[in-house]
C-alpha cells in the first residue's frame, strides 16, 4: 500500500511539473493549439497582444489565450 501512495505522489508532482510547462510557454505563429473545451486542432496565424487568430482549415476563430493549450509546437528555423 505504501509503493502505491509513493507512485501516487510522484505522478502528481510529475502532473505539477508539466502544467507549470505548459502555463509558462510564449506561443508563437505556427503553434498547433486547440480550445481548452473542444477537440478540433488549428493553427495560430496572427497574435495580438492577447487576442489570437486560429485557422482550422474550413473556418478561423478568434480567442484569448487563457483559452487555448498548446498540442504541438512549432519547429523553429535555422
């Protein structure tokens, strides 16, 4: 039972660890995002100060981003 609430522990630090990632990453043109409350993935096309642009192929939206989490980022140039 001990083993168990260690493994417990440790994935929750792991969890912590990850989510302070994710909340302190800068995106950028190219990120692939999608809302925090649905499914679908986009592109960022155009950041302004806190709105940004999302382009899902058929359609774009505008939002904040509070509101999205980053799914993978885009590849820098050399």
């Amino acid at each position: 039972m001990q083993k168990v609430e260690s493994v417990r522990e440790e994935k929750k630090k792991e969890e912590k660890i990850a989510q302070q990632k994710k909340d302190s990453y800068i995106f950028k043109v190219g990120d692939k995002v999608r809302l925090k409350d649905g499914r679908a993935n986009g592109t960022i096309e155009k950041i302004d100060k806190k709105k940004i642009i999302i382009d899902y192929g058929m359609f774009t939206t505008a939002t904040t981003l509070d509101k999205i989490e980053l799914v993978v980022a885009a590849k820098r140039k050399k």
